[in-house]
C-alpha cells in the first residue's frame, strides 16, 4: 500500500510569509501555516529526528512547529534504507548516483 512507500518531505518557506511542508506522496501540501511572520520567510531548518521544523522571517521573528513524524509525515527511513532508496531511485549506470546522506 501507498503509506509503506517510502516519499520525501520538504519545507519551503514563501515570500508571502508562509511556510507550507509538503510529501511526494501528494499532490497537495500537508499543512500550509499562513499567521506566523509579518514578512518573508529567511530559512528552515529540520530538528535531526524530524519532529521540528524551525522558521525564521525577515521581521526578525522564529516560529517552531512540531511534527508527530510517524503520524504526520511518515515512518523515518534507516540510514541504509534511505541509501537503498536513493540508490534504487537515481542509479547512475556503472556507478554511484554521487549522493550523500
């Protein structure tokens, strides 16, 4: 089934001050946060275990959101699932596909 996949998930940060998290398991985001900042959004960052998700805006102000991963997003891949996966997804013919975890 669908939810054993194994998918990406991205945060990407607007100009609008918006930060919407989004899987490649669908063609619609998560969860779109629209009150936070009063102006764009600088950068994101991702906590190791992927429970939070750190903002920062050009008004000078940080916004963390918390994720129940498994629920939320997905079970997190091993190390070495996660070099299957890629490998799997982007061999390059006769070589390494170049990425690092």
């Amino acid at each position: 089934d669908d939810e054993d996949q194994p998918r990406s998930v991205v945060a990407i940060g607007g100009q609008d001050a918006t930060v919407s998290v989004w899987t490649s398991a669908r063609a619609k985001p998560l969860v779109v946060f629209r009150d936070c900042f009063g102006g764009a959004v600088s950068d994101l960052a991702w906590s190791r275990n992927g429970s939070l998700l750190c903002a920062s805006s050009h008004d000078g102000s940080t916004c963390t959101f918390e994720f129940d991963v498994e629920r939320d997003l997905g079970r997190r891949l091993s190390s070495s699932d996660a070099r299957a996966h890629l490998d799997a997804a982007f061999a390059v013919e006769g070589g390494s596909n170049g990425l690092s975890l």
